[in-house]
C-alpha cells in the first residue's frame, strides 16, 4: 500500500455536453456498462493500484454519486488508515464554489496537509479506463520529477479538446497548451498530438507552493491547472510524460473521454465486441460497484415468433426478456423486454419497460 500517497478524484463537473443524461446527476454519476458509474472506473484504478487514501471533490448535483460512493465504496478499513471520503465545497478559504481543478484542490489543501502525502496524484473521476497508477508514481519518483502528466497520443482533430504537450528525447514537457484551436502534431506523427490526459502526479510540497501562488492572483487566473499552473511550470520545474500504452498490444491503452452523446454511446457500444479493448471479465483487474440485491437475468418464452434471447449483449441482474430479442445493446438491471419487441444496438437504463411489438434503434 501508498502510505505516501493521497489521491484526489475530481468529481464535481456539470457535464453539460452529456444531458439529458446529467439533468439530475453529476457526470461521475451517470450509468455505464449497464451496473456501473463512470466514477467506478477510476476507484477501481485507486484500489487495484493499492492506493487506499482517497478524496472524492464534489460540487454540482452531487446527492446520487455521493449515495453511490457511500453504498458501494465502504469496504475499506479506517482503522489502517484507509478511506474514500466525499468532501462537498466547504468554502473554508473562499465564499465561492470551486473556480477551476486547481481552485478545487487549493480549497482544501488544509484536508491534503493532514494526511501529509509525500506525492498527489490527481485524477479525474469521469472518463473509462484501466491503469496501473502506481506504475506512474514509480516513474515519476524515478526521475525525481516535480510534476508527471499522464498522455497519449490522440489525432488532431480531437486533441482541440485536450492539453497538448511537446516533450523531448528523456520525455521532459517543454511545451503545453490548454485545448488550442491549431493543436501541434508529434514529430514521428505529425497526424497526432500528445494529449494530457488530465492524470497529474505532483510531489506535494511543490504543489502546494504553486497554488498557493496562484491564488494569490486571484482574477487574473482561471485557478485551472492546464491553462494556469503548468504552463509557468516548464520554465523552471522538473516536468515529465507518462506515456499511457498497453504493454501487451504494445499500443497506446485504451482511454474514453465520455463527454458526448456519441462519446457515451460509442464506449457502451466498444464493451459488447467479442473481444473488446476494456474487458470487464479481468478477474486481475475487477471493476468494483454498487449491486443492490436482485436476482438473476431471465429469459422467457421459446414459441418461435415469440422467443425470448439477448445476442451479443450484457444482459444485468434483474432484467427479464420475456418474448422479446435483444441485439447488440447493454440491458441494465430491472429491464423488462416484452413479447414481439425488438432491441438493436441500445442502451436501456434501470427499469426500463419495452412493450409489445416495440422497436427501438440506436437509443
């Protein structure tokens, strides 16, 4: 176990480009793979990395992945020193909510210094993924780097979206820029750029001398960490990539920024190939949730125009396909598919009722 290091999940984002599905739930929050939270995905990362000190910042609409957290993430041991706790803005420093990711941390550095990290590791608690961070902690202690950003290369088209970084040959950052409109190409790829990931491991002390300057500039910065805090950085501090790659396909890992609609849509769909990327059956990297008690998945009815099956899909606990057939979709619990009804490449969410004779498409 990282005795020296705290975690820190942001989790308080709007998620404005994923309404409807954030009307009443913070993007962490919001369903995926039919029984998890996006949040799921980054704790299991915290815990099968064997980091054990956490903190979950909340702000907006925060009632559900804070009940979520409580239900589902209680199984660790306080009495040796490990915890996921949920800290909501307490507006200790300032009377305002959190003014950027590197607001967020400022206003409760007085929490961080009581745990006393050697090393923070700050992650973002809504994107799907699987990684090692301990493997990143090593690396950057290897080097005895102030600041390591995790990345991977993304093509340009996308990376507007994104920090971009140049790096050099010992894979030093020596320039970053906050989601620019012409975003630079890497020299061996000039198609990609070299995307932050938002994953930054900082040694503590320096951390919080940064901050602590940053706020004192109160308006004239955005408190952000990719617009405000690392760009100054590079002049002076010992900054260095973490290259994200998946050692067995010897390739750059798999990583979802689930900020879209169609982003959304697109990860559900990648879980239900036959051999998907991100395999949620790695019994050496379980993907830890909440499960309330409900039985088993059911198929009914086996007349042959009224057939209950599923095909190609994840079928959860609860869900009943009485008579109805379902292709290439995600069916969360307490579904219930009726007889006739046809479901093709959907994701139903909990308790959904499909009636007689329905179709639904690409929902």
């Amino acid at each position: 176990m990282h005795h020296d290091v705290l975690a820190i999940v942001l989790a308080g984002g709007r998620g404005t480009r994923l309404e409807p599905l954030t009307r009443d739930r913070a993007k962490p929050a919001v369903p995926f793979g039919g029984i998890y939270r996006i949040i799921d995905f980054t704790l299991s990362n915290c815990i099968n990395s064997d980091l054990r000190k956490i903190l979950v910042l909340t702000q907006y609409k925060a009632v559900s992945l804070s009940r979520h957290i409580n239900q589902g993430w209680n199984f660790l041991t306080r009495e040796l020193d490990e915890y996921i706790e949920v800290i909501p803005p307490q507006q200790r420093i300032a009377d305002t909510w959190y003014q950027g990711t590197a607001d967020a941390i400022y206003q409760n550095v007085y929490t961080i210094e009581k745990a006393a990290p050697r090393d923070t590791l700050i992650l973002g608690g809504d994107h799907i993924y699987k990684m090692n961070y301990a493997q990143m902690i090593a690396f950057h202690r290897e080097r005895r780097a102030d600041l390591t950003i995790a990345c991977l290369p993304v093509p340009k088209a996308q990376a507007r979206e994104f920090g971009v970084m140049d790096v050099d040959d010992a894979g030093r950052v020596t320039n970053f820029l906050e989601k620019p409109k012409d975003p630079p190409g890497m020299p061996d790829h000039p198609d990609l750029s070299l995307a932050s990931m938002g994953i930054y491991v900082f040694a503590t002390d320096v951390m919080y001398e940064l901050l602590f300057q940053d706020a004192a500039k109160k308006e004239a910065s955005r408190h952000d960490f990719g617009k405000d805090i690392i760009p100054p950085m590079l002049d002076h501090a010992r900054v260095f990539a973490y290259p994200f790659r998946d050692e067995n396909r010897k390739q750059a890992a798999y990583w979802r920024d689930v900020g879209t609609l169609d982003a959304y849509f697109q990860t559900s769909m990648d879980l239900i190939q036959i051999d998907p990327v991100l395999n949620l059956y790695d019994r050496d990297w379980a993907i830890h949730t909440y499960q309330p008690p409900m039985p088993p998945p059911k198929f009914v009815h086996t007349d042959p125009d009224r057939r209950g099956a599923a095909f190609n899909s994840i079928v959860c606990q609860g869900a009943i396909v009485s008579g109805g057939q379902v292709y290439r979709s995600i069916v969360s619990p307490g579904v219930r598919v009726n007889s006739f009804a046809l479901v093709e490449d959907s994701i139903l969410f909990d308790g959904v009722d499909v009636g007689r004779h329905a179709r639904i498409r690409r929902a």
